[in-house]
C-alpha cells in the first residue's frame, strides 16, 4: 500500500460512484436472494462495504471502514469476551496519547470529535484527518445518492 | 491493525504548517452547504470543523434511514416485480 501523501488528487469522483452503484447493486442482489433476517443491518453493512471498496486501498479512511466490517463480523462470530476488552483498552490509552499531540497545539477542540465520526480517525495526525474528511463526505453524498435512487426506482 | 498503527506513528514526526491546515479546512469549507457561501476569512476553523461534524452525522443518519427502506423494500418487494427493476439498472 501507498505510504501516506498530502496530495488531495482525490480518486474520480464518478467512477467511485459507478463503482459504489455496481458494487451495492450486486450486494443488494444477494441479500434479497438469500432472504435472511437481520435485513436493515445486512443493507447498512453492504451500503458500507460496498462505498469503501470502490475506494480501494489508497485512503485511509476506506482501509479502516473495511477493517471494522471484518472485525464486527469476527467478533460476531466468536465470542472471545476477554480479548475485546483487552482491544478496547488498548484503544484507549491509544487515543489519549494521540490527542495532546497535534489537536490541541493547534487549537481544534473539534478534531476530537470528527476523530470519532471519519474511520480510522483516532489515528491519523491532524493533516491527513482533515484531508480524510473531505475525501470522505464527497463519498457519502454520493452514498446518499445512489441509495436515494435505488430507493426510488423500487418504491415504483 | 498493525500495519495502520505504523504508518501514523511514521507521519507524526513530519511538522504540520498553518499554510497547510489552512489550505485544508477552507476546502472542507466548500463542501458544507451551510458555509460554502461564506467568504473563508469571515469563518473560524473552529466552526468549519464543527459544522463538517454535524454535517457527517446528518449524512450518517441519512444512510441508516436509507438502509432501512431499503430493507423494507426488500422485505415487501415481490420478485418478478424486483427482477424487472434489476433488469433495467443493469443495462
């Protein structure tokens, strides 16, 4: 994978969109061929599934969005109770190193809270967390697009 | 996990400038409706980065919203009808 850049060449826009479109058709496809329960959290999943892997690799965001899909599956699936409380620690004392270091040099009290709602946020320095952001709401209003079409073109 | 955790341990020592902080929040600015017509030096930061956030949880919601008639649809649609409609999306 890429180390980290600065350049905000961000992916074509309209190919990540037909990509997503392509993408969250087919899953959506399979979930109503396989009509099991659990549907509006099988649909969330593959509308996000489908949106970071028409990304790829190259943002940090989609990388992290991946991993936590996979990871909700795992933990799902087992249930090695000790291990995730064992990750969750971890993850915090992560976090409160991470925060002394740029946010509050710089005076963003709100990096704190837009670190929760970007992927993989917690760990990113400030830069590449404002780069992330930007990359990644451009995709969810195309998210939110193509859903709403869907939407539309089945409520027919 | 791993590989993640490196790669910002190594971007940490690189020194992040103002010019370049400055640079990114004004494009976050262009991408909130709520601000984009603002002229950037009339915003603070502050309130780019605040608003970007309730930006991004209005959009959350959106998709969960989405997800679930989805999901209805799903539910209710009958297959000859969704087969139809897939059809047509996929020429």
């Amino acid at each position: 994978m890429n180390p980290k850049t600065y350049h905000h060449i961000s992916s074509n826009p309209s190919s990540v969109k037909s990509r997503f479109t392509r993408g969250f058709l087919r899953a959506f496809k399979k979930i109503k061929r396989q009509q099991r329960p659990y549907l509006y959290g099988r649909v969330k999943i593959a509308a996000d599934k489908s949106l970071a892997l028409a990304v790829g690799s190259r943002r940090a965001w989609s990388r992290a969005l991946l991993w936590k899909i996979h990871y909700k599956a795992w933990r799902q699936r087992s249930r090695f109770n000790n291990k995730k409380k064992l990750l969750k620690e971890n993850k915090k004392n992560k976090k409160n190193k991470k925060k002394k270091n740029d946010d509050e040099e710089v005076g963003f009290r709100h990096a704190k809270e837009l670190r929760k709602l970007v992927p993989g946020g917690e760990a990113m320095d400030l830069c590449s967390l404002l780069d992330e952001t930007a990359h990644y709401i451009k995709c969810l209003i195309t998210q939110v697009q193509v859903m709403k079409s869907v939407d539309q073109i089945y409520s027919f | 996990m791993s590989s993640r955790r490196s790669r910002s341990r190594q971007s940490g020592t690189s020194r992040i400038t103002d010019d370049q902080i400055n640079d990114l929040v004004s494009k976050l600015q262009q991408l909130l409706p709520e601000l984009r017509n603002s002229r950037s030096d009339k915003v603070s930061a502050a309130k780019v980065l605040q608003e970007t956030c309730s930006y991004i949880r209005n959009l959350h919601r959106e998709v969960d919203g989405l997800s679930e008639r989805l999901s209805e649809l799903l539910a209710t649609t009958d297959t000859a009808q969704a087969a139809i409609i897939r059809n047509l999306l996929m020429q």
